[in-house]
C-alpha cells in the first residue's frame, strides 16, 4: 500500500491502546498575559507545569517579535525550555533539524495572526505530520485567535460579520486536522460572528461550531469534553438536530433558512461533551 502525501493523514488519532491524544486548545485571541494569565498557565500545567518544553510557532504572524514575546511570557511562567520556531517557509517545514526541535516538546502553542499563513505555509509539510503525530501520542496543540482557527480538519479562512447566516459568508479551507468534530471562530462577540459560524456549519451539520470569546480557551481533552476557561464565553452550535436548511438554494448575500439548531452559551468551568453533544454547567462552590 502506497504512503499518502503530507496532508492527507486522517484527523490525530491514538497511535496505541495505551496512548491518549493529547489536549487541542483552541483560544479565542487577547488572552490574558499581564493578570491571572488563567489560560497560559493552564496549558503550562497540562504540558508538565516547570518541566515543560513549549515550541512556540509564530508562522500566523507578520509580526518578527510576536514568537520572542510569547517566549518570554512563557519563560516566565518558569517552563524548562521555550523554542521559537518560526516556519516562514515551506522549505523550512521539511528541515529535519527544526522537525527534531518540535518533536523535543511536550507542548505546542501558534499564535495569532493569519490562519491562510499557517495552511499555505504548514499545509501538507512534515512540520504538519508532525503535529498530527505529536497530538496523537498525547502532547498538547494550543492555538490562538488564527492558531485555533487552523486546529480542526475545516477552518474559516475568513468571512463577514453579523449574526444572520448567508449565502457566501464564509470561505472555509483545510486546516491542521487534529481533530474533525469541530470547526473553530475566534474573537467571537467582540466581532459578531454568529452568522459566519452558522453559515460554515450549513455546508457540512457533522460538526459542532465553537465560537470562542478573546481571553477564554476550549480545552479539549482526550476523552472529547471540551472545558472553558477565561474571561468570556463559548458559543456552542450544535447542528445535529438540524431539520431544514436553504442553504443549496442561497445565492451570495440572501440570507440561509436552518431549523432545528441547538446553541449553548458556556462560561469557565462548564463542558461539552463533543461525542454526546451534552453540555454541563460549572459546579458552584459554597462558602
């Protein structure tokens, strides 16, 4: 049987009965990194707290200090080891002495930006293999704002805003391919971004929409319970029970008819449940 091209494996997956993959946190953007830096610290915990080897990949980024910026954030939360890892070509991608460095860690963290930088220049490359086997055998893959956009199988390569889905909202494009049950939209509230989310899952109702709030992060366990952490709010929507949608019949700008959506609105410390489609409310603690 002949060996399929980068960037055609299918989404991460075990690679042994005792092997879990690993957390995929996708972040909305603006994440605290001068307060209680919940969501930073979280990932640094969940990567090996002090014994953490973090690679930080800039390549979203047209910014050159945004990958030493999140290196010394990291620094210091006191991990071992932080490795900026810019991958600003293809050619790049494919170098085995950078390979060697990412597969060093034990976790990953993209950064804003572009997510059309991220699949054009990653897409298809050994850098993004490796990340699917990375995640596979159990590290951790944290993105924000373009970097959780690229995470799942489909992402949105960009689109409009406002809250009423239509037709040619939304211009999806492959991503990284962690994980194919969701579909990601980041700076969610603050940019009105409900019709775009809604409009992508029109196309395809398998997956569950995740719009992330800025400074809130989904982390996304092995067992597929998503848990909220940060400031904000995720939106859930849920296109499983969908009965009815125009969207075959939409032509660009007229607004997409869909029955049956179910949505959920999630603050820190609830989870959904991506397998069962069960959302559960933070457990309040009395005093």
């Amino acid at each position: 049987m002949s060996t399929p091209p980068h960037g055609h494996e299918p989404p991460a997956r075990p690679t042994a009965d005792n092997v879990h993959r690993g957390h995929i946190v996708p972040i909305g953007g603006a994440e605290d990194k001068v307060g209680a830096e919940k969501i930073l610290k979280r990932f640094v915990e969940i990567c090996g707290g002090r014994r953490a080897r973090i690679a930080v990949i800039p390549t979203a980024s047209e910014l050159k200090d945004t990958g030493r910026r999140y290196q010394k954030l990291f620094e210091e939360l006191k991990v071992e080891d932080v490795q900026v890892l810019p991958f600003e070509t293809r050619h790049e991608c494919d170098d085995a002495a950078a390979i060697a460095r990412l597969e060093s860690c034990t976790g990953v963290f993209m950064t804003g930006g572009n997510q059309l930088r991220l699949s054009t220049t990653l897409g298809g490359t050994l850098v993004a293999k490796t990340l699917r086997l990375m995640s596979a055998r159990g590290i951790t893959v944290a993105g924000t704002s373009a970097g959780a956009a690229f995470l799942s199988e489909h992402m949105i390569a960009y689109g409009d805003e406002g809250a009423t889905p239509r037709g040619g909202m939304v211009q999806l494009a492959p991503g990284l391919g962690l994980t194919n049950r969701t579909i990601v939209d980041q700076h969610f509230r603050q940019r009105d971004r409900l019709g775009r989310l809604l409009t992508s899952l029109a196309f395809n109702p398998y997956v569950v929409g995740i719009g992330l709030d800025e400074d809130t992060a989904a982390f996304i366990g092995p067992d597929e319970t998503l848990e909220v952490v940060g400031s904000g709010a995720i939106t859930i929507v849920d296109p499983a029970r969908l009965e009815y949608s125009s969207m075959d019949a939409a032509r660009r700008g007229e607004p997409v008819c869909l029955f049956g959506v179910t949505l959920h609105v999630l603050v820190e410390g609830a989870t959904f449940n991506l397998h069962s489609r069960q959302a559960s409310a933070a457990k309040l603690s009395r005093s």
